[in-house]
C-alpha cells in the first residue's frame, strides 16, 4: 500500500489537547447548571451570547411576528427544503413496521415501534443560522410522532433569528427557546425552574454542545456522539480541481477545526486541488475561518488504486463524503463506514445540508463505524412482548425454560417456569428441581 500525503493537518496529539480543554469547560458549566438552575442558565447566557431577555421562551405573539419579517420568497424556501425533509422522514417511518408474530403454536412474540416522549432540539445559529437544522431534528421528530418537542437556538446578532424561529415553529416544535450553548443542552437535560427536563437531546452544535452531550449521555438519550463537521472527497482524473476545491472549502467555512480530506489516484489533480485551494481562499467572503480549518485540519492523500482509496475512506470514516469517480455506485456498493455519501459530480454535500431531504446530523470522529445519522427511527424506541394463549405452550416453553434456568444456577428463575409446568401440564416438580 503506497499512500503518498500531499497535505496534512495537526497531528493527532494537539487535536486531543484541544479536546481535554473542552472538556473541562463542559464538566463545570453542566455542574452549575445542576446546582443553580435558571440563575447559572441566565449568567451562561449573559457570558456567551450577551443576552438576557425577560424570558428566554417565545410566546406565540412572539413568533407571529418574527416569522413576519420574512419576505415572502425566504418562507417559501423555508417550506418548500421541509417539505422534502419531511417527504423522505415519511417514507422512513413507513419503513419501520409493528410486527406480531405466532413463532410455535400458542407462542405470540411481537415489537412495537413508540416515540421517545419528549425531546429537546438544539439548533445551532451563533455564527451561521442554520435554518436547515431545524427540519433536519424538529420535523423529523414530528414525523416520528413525538409528543413534546422543545427546540432551543442561540440569539443571533442580538436577537432570535427569524428564518431559524420560522423553520422550528414550522416544524412543530411545542417549546421555543433563545437559548444557545452548553447552557441550551444542560437546561434541556438536566431542567430548571422554567424548562422540563426532556429524555432525549438531539441536533448538531459546535464543540462546547457536542461535549455536553457526550456528558449527559446517559442521563438523557442522544442522537449520536458528534464533533466538528468533516467532509471528504473522494476524486479520480474525470472531474477538475476547481470542482474538489470547492467542495472542500465548501464544507471548512463552517468552523476553525472542520476537517477535509481529499483522496485521489491522480497526482495531477490533487496538485491542482491544492492550487485552487490556495486561489478560492483569496476570494471566499468566509476565508478567515475556512483557511483556519484547511491549514490545520485539511488533508491530501494520493493512493495508488480505486481499491486502495476505498480502504482509506472506510478507515477514516468521515462524515460527508463526496464521490466523484468513473465508479461511483461501485463505492456506493463498497462504502461502509461513513455519514451520507453523495454521489457524482452533480450533487454535493450542500444539497444535503439545506435541501434535498436526507438528514444533515451525521456521525463524525470516526462514529461512522458504529452508527448511521440522525433519522426519523432515532426518535423511535423498539420494544418487544410476547404472550402465551394455550396451556399446552405454557407447560411446553417452561419445560425447557426450567432446565436452561437451572444450567445457569438461577433456581429462583427455574421455579417461575415451574410453576407453569405445575399448573398447567399437572408434574409434580420438587421445588427447586429442574423439569424432566
């Protein structure tokens, strides 16, 4: 295997550095959240984001009117991407089926698909007002059926944003808050005075809100362990450098530590990439965190084969990855560790993020392995039962469920087998023996 790199970022070392850093800011926040509630929420808030309303929820009046300082083209565009978010979430949930089933005569066995209760949406708009992440966690959770959905967003520029308010109120959020940060999803985990804890935390956010979640993992259920926004393009010699440059820059304008990697069997291309790389960062309005992020997180990689790039991009896992070959169904086929591939030159990994209908909360730091997006089944809990109709299955199943009991040395298990065997086929088991 011959990987020649081109380019690479911050070695491993300082990245987990960073991290150790963000963790110990989280682990204090969340702690005086749990001890002083609103207060420490209020004086979050006032430190982070210098805002501190009357209350933090919108009233309904509220909300009428920002979504009233909309032009009348922003909301249609606003409707018309949760219109596809929710399109495909339907046909997802169509997907998952209660099932009951009669595995042996008088045995019934079955699973129900239930709506986890409650859930807190984090929305994130401090920098950028992602009014995408709104259908991408409000609407799906919608669609799954949640009863109570609360969503939180960072004021922006001083103020609740009204597309992000629009998008969120659209989606069927019960609960609004302008909320941002850790002091967002530690409100919504833990609970104060004036927000209901909820069971469930989902939606992406920058490094401070993807470590609190991790924290309180456990505490409340998450969608998926996240960290800064990763994007891979994955190119051969049939496309040009302006293309993957863009691609790439596209997706490191969102913070100073995105990750971006290109991976190439054509060492011209991934000259030339690097090139327009350095020429587009002259003229992107966001460069000043774009060429953050590709000087210390972006990476060249020149393998020697289809084959050799397919087993880098599974090892490294990446969130996005951008598909441009002469086989692109072929790594579709081969693909199995990633968030969402795009696939050919025609689409990209915006269409994702803003508009097409797959969900944009993905798994990063290499989660891939291990766990697909955020989706409209995230919401939904499995849970089995099972039932037994006849004395025959009763006395049949604790026979065998006595002897397999007693093999573990669970005799207390046994007899609750046993008693059935009893009543039901009338033996005459000692307690505390195994049916025969």
């Amino acid at each position: 295997m011959a990987i020649e790199y081109l380019k690479r970022g911050k070695p491993a070392e300082e990245r987990a550095e960073d991290d150790t850093r963000t963790r110990a800011v989280v682990e204090a926040a969340l702690a005086d959240i749990e001890k002083r509630g609103d207060t420490a929420v209020r004086e979050l808030s006032e430190k982070f984001d210098n805002y501190s309303p009357a209350s933090y929820r919108l009233t309904g009046d509220e909300i009428k009117a920002l979504i009233g300082e909309l032009t009348e083209r922003e909301l249609a565009d606003i409707k018309f991407a949760q219109e596809q978010v929710i399109n495909f979430a339907q046909a997802q949930r169509a997907s998952m089926l209660d099932i009951e089933v009669e595995t042996l005569p008088g045995v019934i066995l079955g699973h129900k698909n239930i709506p986890v209760q409650s859930v807190g949406c984090y929305v994130p708009g401090g920098k950028f007002p992602m009014v995408a992440s709104a259908h991408m966690s409000v609407a799906t959770a919608r669609v799954a059926g949640v009863p109570r959905i609360v969503a939180c967003t960072p004021p922006w520029r001083g103020k609740p944003n009204p597309a992000v308010i629009a998008a969120i109120h659209l989606g069927g959020a019960d609960e609004i808050y302008v909320l941002g940060g850790i002091q967002a999803v530690g409100a919504m985990a833990l609970g104060t005075k004036t927000i209901e804890a909820v069971h469930m935390l989902v939606g992406p956010g920058n490094t401070f809100v993807a470590e609190a979640k991790r924290q309180l993992y456990g505490r409340v259920g998450i969608d998926l362990f996240a960290g800064p926004t990763e994007t891979m393009v994955i190119a051969d010699d049939t496309v040009d450098a302006e293309l993957c440059a863009t691609d790439l820059l596209g997706q490191a304008e969102h913070g100073y530590n995105s990750p971006a990697c290109l991976i190439t069997n054509s060492r011209k291309l991934a000259e030339e990439t690097l090139a327009e790389c350095a020429r587009l960062l002259k003229i992107l309005p966001t460069a000043d965190t774009a060429s953050v992020s590709w000087r210390d997180y972006g990476d060249v990689i020149l393998c020697d084969s289809h084959e050799e790039m397919l087993e880098v991009a599974n090892d490294m896992a990446y969130e996005h990855v951008q598909v441009m070959t002469d086989r692109d169904d072929w790594y579709l086929d081969k693909m199995r560790s990633y968030g969402a591939l795009f696939l050919g030159s025609r689409t990209n990994v915006s269409n994702g993020d803003k508009v097409i209908g797959t969900n944009h909360t993905l798994p990063t730091r290499k989660a891939g392995r291990y766990t697909g997006g955020l989706w409209v089944g995230k919401y939904l809990k499995t849970h089995s039962y099972q039932k037994i109709t006849t004395d025959e299955a009763a006395a049949m199943i604790g026979e065998y469920g006595s002897r397999l009991c007693m093999l573990e040395g669970f005799v207390g298990h046994a007899e609750q087998c046993n008693i059935r065997v009893r009543r039901y086929r009338g033996r005459n088991i000692p307690y505390g023996t195994a049916a025969e």
